[in-house]
C-alpha cells in the first residue's frame, strides 16, 4: 500500500469505498490502490465493528465492481439535489 497517503486522502478513500456507486477500480485511477489495498486500508482505519459491516455490505455487491455493473456509467442524481462548493451547501 502506498505509505505517503495524507489524512485527507485516507478520509476521501474511506468516503469512496463507502459510496455505493464509486467502484475500486475508481479508487485505483484515482488514488493506485487496488481493492486490496483498500480493503487493508479501511482494516486499519476503522472500528473492527464498522470495518464488518463495511466487508457485509460491499462483499459481492454488483456497483462496487465496474464488470459486474449492470448500467454503462454515471451516477443517480436528483434534480433537487443542492450543490456543495467549497464544503458548504448552496442554496436554492
């Protein structure tokens, strides 16, 4: 696993691996990690409890894995959906 990771980047590679539409492959051109290193990753970071559940939700689930994904590509959206710029919520 890559050693030189910063806080920030091991918190936006959990928030990934959380995400049920951001594959590992994602995480890999992202980040170099491959899904083993992910999954070593959030061993160390996490509760043993949370990193469970976490292994329960994500162990065979079709989004987590691109050639396993039933839709091409892109992400569900709401129209309603407000955007976050620079970690705050705008308005409508």
């Amino acid at each position: 696993m890559k050693k030189d990771l910063t806080d920030i980047e091991k918190d936006r590679i959990i928030e990934m691996a959380w995400e049920d539409r951001t594959t590992f492959d994602a995480i890999l051109v992202q980040f170099g990690l491959k899904e083993q290193e992910v999954i070593n990753l959030m061993r160390t970071e996490m509760k043993p409890s949370s990193f469970k559940m976490w292994r329960e939700r994500v162990q065979g689930r079709k989004t987590k894995h691109e050639k396993l994904r039933d839709f091409e590509e892109g992400r569900f959206k709401c129209s309603r959906q407000r955007q976050i710029n620079n970690n705050k919520i705008s308005k409508r």
